[in-house]
C-alpha cells in the first residue's frame, strides 16, 4: 500500500511539475522501486529493515534511506512542491520590483539632466534681462540728472533777469504778488451777501446781553436762525424740502406760486408749540412740484401746508452762511445718493 502511494504521488509530481520536482520524483520512484512512466529504469526491490546499531546508528546510509522510506510520502512531496514554486514566485517579484527601480532611478537621472540643464539656460537669460535693465535704468537717470541741470540753469538765468529792488521788496517789506508767507498775501475779501435782519431778529441773534455776558450759545444761535428763515416768504421758483405724504419722507420740490409770510413776529413763533404751530400753518398752502418734474405749471401743482415746507438757501453765499453754523449734533435733513428723496440725521 505504501508503494501504490509513493508511486501514485510521483507520477503526478513528473507530469506537472518545473525541472526541480523532476529530480524529486525520480528519488522518490527508485526509493520505491518503481519506474517513472515513460522511463526504462529497471525495478529495484526495497531493501528489507534490519535492526539498529547503536555503535553507528547516525552515519549508517541504510538506517537513512530507512528513515526516508518510512517518512517521504505524497503530502510531503506536495509540499515540498509547493514551497519551490512560492520561492520561485517570490524571486520573480523580487526581479521585477527590482527593475522597475533601476527604471525609475534613470528616470529620475535624465530629469535632473534636463533640469540641471534647462536652468542654466534660465540663468543666462536673467544675466542678459538685468543687464539690459541696468543699462536702461542707468540711461534713465542721467536724463534726469540733465533735465534737472536744465531747470536750475533756466531758474538761474530768470532770477539773473529780475530787477534788484523788486528782490529788496520781497524780502524786506514783503511783495503782495509774489510772496510766499501767508499773512504777507493779499487775500480777497469775502463778499458773503447775508440778508439783512430786521431789529427784533438782530436782538433775537444777539449772543450777548447788556453786560457783555454770553447769553446764548452757538447751538441755541443755530437754531434761532433757522426759525427766523423757517417761515419766510416764498417766491416762484425757490427750492424747498417738502414732505408730502404722511411718512416721514421729504422731497427736494421747488416752489411754483408765490407765499407771503404771516405777520406774526418770529419771538411769538419761537414760543409757540409745535401744536399751535400746526394750527396756525395747516391752513396755509404752498403750491409746489418736484424738482425733477418743474416746468412752472400751476395746474400741476400739489398744495402742502406751510409747516411741511422748509425753504432751503437762494444762493451760494446763504448757502455758506448756513453751513457755517451746522455743527456735530445738529439736525440735518440729508439727500439720498442719486434721488430728491431726503431723510433725517444728525451731523
């Protein structure tokens, strides 16, 4: 039974296996005695155990071809195969990680060749650009340097021209037309052209009493001559800021019929409510059209009641006039960018 086996196994280890199980399978059949298919090999009779020697029993041949006999058989054939082909397998991966190293190393090589090359043909075209650079940069400034030798000689020569006593005036007196100090310049004279204020309103504008105390300050004076200019006669054509709805939105309108004032004194205005203001105003209409569609038609026009009409200054100059008293924390009513719709602030 254990020759049927060994050689069973080593017929099948001759038909499929690589050059090295060959070798295997040859052992194996004259082990057993039996010829591998194929081969005229004559038959060998298994030598017959004998009894161990105790004298000699680790170098005796035949005790080892005993110990083969009992232990080789076809699961240890099956794996002795099975691991050559493993290494076989594993030196083939070996030898393929290997070049394609080597590959990627002479790869690696030729790239910094045609770097190493590449930059110094990079360098060279800098070595040329900063020259070129240098030269026009040096062109450069010696234009300058001309240019500005031209002015000093121009200056020299125009200095060279100007009379000896008007040299003297500049410096000693001070020359109105050429001087450079501030105080020395002939300043133009504001022609600010403020309207006249009548007896009561110069008392009401007044800042100081009798003494020569100050009674009111800059702000109450601000706001004293808004309301002097608040309720005044309005001519055709005048500007205005109109609220003419029930929100808190104003235009910028302008006035198409003409309204006069009441003769009510600005004292008792100032000193009324702002109810009794409303009262006394809501009766009195001005006849106005927006700004951007005035063509002077009466027809056209929308009356408001005086209270929600504030005038707006008839010029530059009153314009200034009143600038000049806007001060950081005055109510202001400011214009929406690109629109006649106005809003309420403070400066």
């Amino acid at each position: 039974a254990a020759a049927a086996r060994g050689a069973a196994a080593a017929g099948k280890a001759g038909s499929d296996s690589v050059n090295g199980d060959a070798s295997v399978a040859s052992g194996l059949s004259g082990l057993l005695g039996v010829g591998a298919p194929g081969n005229s090999t004559t038959p060998v009779s298994a030598p017959p155990p004998k009894a161990k020697k105790a004298s000699n029993a680790n170098n005796d041949p035949e005790e080892e071809e005993r110990l083969k006999y009992e232990t080789m058989n076809g699961r240890l054939a099956k794996k002795i195969r099975h691991d050559m082909e493993m290494g076989r397998d594993f030196c083939n991966n070996l030898a393929t990680v290997l070049e394609s190293v080597l590959i990627e190393i002479d790869g690696l090589a030729k790239k910094e060749d045609a770097a190493m090359t590449l930059s110094s043909q990079q360098s060279a075209e800098a070595v040329a650009k900063l020259e070129v650079l240098q030269k026009a940069k040096a062109e450069a400034e010696a234009a300058k340097a001309a240019a500005a030798k031209a002015r000093v000689a121009t200056m020299a020569g125009a200095k060279a021209n100007v009379p000896e006593d008007l040299h003297a005036e500049t410096v000693a007196k001070g020359n109105p037309n050429g001087s450079t100090l501030r105080k020395q310049r002939r300043r133009r004279k504001d022609k600010t052209k403020t309207a006249k204020l009548s007896p009561e309103d110069e008392a009401l504008m007044n800042p100081f009493d009798a003494s020569g105390k100050r009674k009111l300050t800059k702000k109450e004076i601000s706001y004293r001559s808004f309301e002097i200019t608040r309720f005044r006669s309005l001519v055709a054509g005048d500007y205005v800021a109109a609220r003419v709805a029930s929100h808190e939105l104003w235009i910028l309108a302008r006035v198409v019929k003409k309204w006069d004032a009441l003769s009510t004194s600005h004292t008792e205005l100032m000193n009324m409510t702002e109810s009794k203001r409303e009262s006394l105003f809501s009766n009195q209409l001005v006849y106005i059209q927006d700004s951007e569609e005035y063509d002077g038609d009466i027809r056209k026009a929308k009356p408001v009641a005086r209270h929600l009409v504030l005038p707006l200054p008839r010029s530059f100059d009153e314009a200034e006039d009143w600038c000049t008293r806007c001060r950081k924390g005055t109510r202001i009513y400011a214009m929406y960018p690109n629109t006649t719709s106005l809003y309420c602030a403070t400066a």
